[in-house]
C-alpha cells in the first residue's frame, strides 16, 4: 500500500510539475503589452478610443506573426481618471504583469505621476497625446506633439492674415499642468510678437467642469476690445458643454474663432457640429487627409469597430492621438526586432532614428537625441460632418523642442540629448 501511495504521489507531482512547466512555456510564448487608459471618468470621452486603437495595432501586428516570433499579449487596465491611481496601475503592470512596454495616458498630470514609477523601475512608456514639453524621460517616448509642432505654430496662424490678424487672446484651459504650462509658453511667445499682457486673458476650469455661460459671455466682452482669438487647452468631455456654450450664444468663428489643442474628431461625435463651422484645431493628423496610408488606416479601423461590436461602431472615427497610438506600438515592434529582445535599455537604443509611414502621409522618425517624434503640423476648421478641412500645413515632418525657447534657461537644454539611467 505504501508502494503504490508513493507512486500514486510521484505521478501527481511530476503532473503538476509538467503543467506549470506549461503554464511556463505558454507564458513565455507572449510579450506582454500594457495599456493604461481612463475608460471611466472625465477623460473616458477621450482615451477609450485610443485603448480601442491599441488592441486594433496589437492584432494587427500579430496576425502577420507578432515580435521576435511571439504573440503580443495585451494587458488592459483603468486608472479610471484617477491621477494617484495611475501610478498604482503603472506599477502593477510592470511588478505584477510584467509587461515589457507600456502605452498610454492623456493628460499631463497623469504621465508626471507614472513617471517616477517608470524611472525607478525602468519600464518603457510610449506617450501618445500633445503635451507641454519641458520634460525628456531616458524611459518615455513622446509621440505626441511638442509646443513647437502644434501650440505655436496655431497662434503665428491666428496672427497671420489667414488666420484672421487676432489682437487679443482668450486662453482657457483645464486647471492642470498641460495648460498652465502651455500658456506660460504661449503668453511668452504673445509679448514677443508685440501682443501686451492687458491683450491676453487666461481663464481655468476644473476636470468635468459643465457651466460655461459666463466665461463664454466673458469671451464675447473681451472680444469688445479688439479682434480677438481663443486658445483652447479644455481637456475631457468639459468640451461638450463649451462647444454648446458657444452655440448657444451665437459666438460664430467669424467673429471669435476658437483653435483647440485637444478637441479632435473623437470629442466631435455626439455634437451638433453645424454651429461650430469654421473653429479650428491644430493637430499632426486629421481623418480627413488624403493619401493610400490613410485610406487603409481609417478602413480597418472602422472594419475593427464592426467587428468588436464597439459602441456606435457606424460613426467612429480616426484622430491624431489614435495616430499616434498606431505609430507608437508599430515603432516600438521595429526597435524590438531590430534589438532581438525586449530588454528596455536595448530596446531603448534600437528606438533612435526608428521610421515609419504614417496615416499623417509622412514618414515620421524618432529623433536620435530627445525620445520625440519629427511630425507635421497640420490647422483644420470643423465642417458639419465633424470632419476637419484642412487650411494650413507644414510641407513636411518638423522637429520637436522639448524645450521651449521662450522660457528662460531653456537655450542650454536645446539639444541636450536623453541620457539612460
């Protein structure tokens, strides 16, 4: 009896043995991938499409055999618009899940409160959405637009006769970082172009803020003293409610137009778009551009969406953070192959000068020095489609300048390449 109560507890170890040798093999046949978006809260309106474009590239990549022979495993969590609990789920993707990259966060506040997660981890973040600059991270890459590849070039527009000559600004934005920081920029930028600070007036609002009767009356009195501009830095479904606002009160583009850094087709959905005619968004890509890249991208995704009962799966539609989305995961499956690991100091200089053609119609490269990619600039005015017409372009790719020159001590940074841990 002994005899064979022993053997009976050999085969059931060496069992257990071989399937967590299994689980082992099978674990180890995937690259995890993580994705931390807000698909609850404010920034929901926002960032669930770029969840959505995420898994959509992932596919995308392993239907033609994935990284290094591997299937990418896409690992998905909800920091809910939660700043602090960006950080908390950052961590569990690199401790708990261990993935070997991460894609994700909006606004500003939520990168700077992973970032020191990242650094002391040194997990690998792709940042996919226009931001402020002043920061260059060995262990994020920026795939978004800097200052220079959008705020300013919106503002020389609404300077030129094209844009309407403006000669007061209205600047509102959310109460965080990304505007405060932007109009820092932008008012800097505004007193050298001979614009003086009674011309510029900065207004904030919180995350989900809603009641925009009285600063929309307000933009209308500031508009009294002169031809006027508004810069809009609002993030998150507060959009809603302003571009309403706007209607409501019949501020027309006409008379005030309005250029947003974070309002693009995504945020449009859902909003009777025929009284907004005419305002603007500056942005690096557009759905409406017209090249064979595009056409694919927009087709696929819209097959995706009908494919994975997303909601509202007739309407969706493409936007440059989506873009930049795309471009990120695809680049960073280049840098890998090219590494043949993804270990993240390899990957990491694998990721220098990487190309790639991108719906924007232009290859766009990350730059050998400062983790940012060179990217057109484009200025579109909302159609009743809640498309974007293209008005103004660069003729090509530019580079970014994590570092603003109109802030003071930024000339020595200029060029200052990113150096690892």
């Amino acid at each position: 009896m002994q005899r064979r109560s022993l053997i009976k507890a050999f085969t059931l170890s060496a069992s257990i043995a071989a399937m967590g040798l299994s689980w082992s093999i099978q674990a180890a046949e995937t690259i995890k991938v993580g994705i931390l978006h807000s698909l609850s809260g404010t920034m929901a309106i926002s960032e669930t499409s770029l969840k959505d474009m995420a898994l959509m590239t992932i596919d995308e990549i392993n239907a033609k055999g994935g990284v290094l022979g591997k299937q990418l495993e896409p690992v998905v969590v909800d920091p809910a618009s939660n700043w602090p609990l960006f950080a908390e789920r950052g961590r569990q993707l690199l401790t708990q899940d261990k993935v070997a990259v991460t894609f994700g966060c909006w606004t500003s506040v939520s990168r700077k409160s992973v970032l020191p997660v990242y650094e002391e981890l040194n997990g690998l973040l792709f940042y996919p959405v226009q931001y402020e600059g002043e920061e260059m991270s060995p262990n994020v890459f920026y795939t978004g637009a800097a200052p220079n590849q959008q705020a300013i070039p919106a503002v020389e527009y609404l300077l030129s006769e094209d844009g309407g000559a403006a000669k007061r600004f209205f600047l509102l934005g959310t109460d965080y970082v990304y505007p405060r920081t932007t109009n820092k920029i932008l008012r800097a930028f505004l007193n050298s172009k001979g614009i003086a600070d009674k011309d510029i007036e900065e207004v904030y609002t919180p995350f989900g803020h809603s009641d925009y009767q009285t600063i929309v009356a307000n933009i209308k009195k500031f508009s009294a003293g002169g031809k006027t501009a508004v810069v809009s830095t609002v993030n998150g479904d507060s959009n809603v409610p302003f571009y309403k606002e706007l209607a409501n009160q019949g501020l027309e583009a006409t008379e005030v137009p309005v250029v947003a850094f974070s309002v693009g087709e995504e945020e449009l959905r859902g909003i009777d778009t025929k009284p907004l005619v005419g305002h603007l968004a500056a942005w690096n890509y557009f759905q409406s551009v017209e090249n064979p890249v595009n056409e694919k991208f927009v087709a696929d995704w819209k097959a995706y969406a009908k494919a994975k009962k997303l909601p509202n799966a007739d309407t969706v539609v493409t936007n440059d953070p989506m873009e930049a989305t795309y471009v990120g995961i695809h680049m960073w499956a280049q840098a890998v192959e090219k590494a043949g690991t993804t270990d993240v100091d390899k990957v990491r200089e694998a990721m220098a000068g990487q190309e790639f053609a991108a719906p924007s119609g232009f290859t766009l490269k990350m730059d050998e020095k400062n983790h940012h990619l060179h990217k057109p600039v484009m200025i579109g005015e909302i159609q009743e489609d809640g498309q974007f017409s293209v008005v103004w372009e660069t003729e090509g790719p530019i580079r970014a300048q994590p570092w603003s020159p109109y802030i003071e001590g930024n000339d020595k940074k200029a060029d200052t390449p990113v150096k690892s841990n």
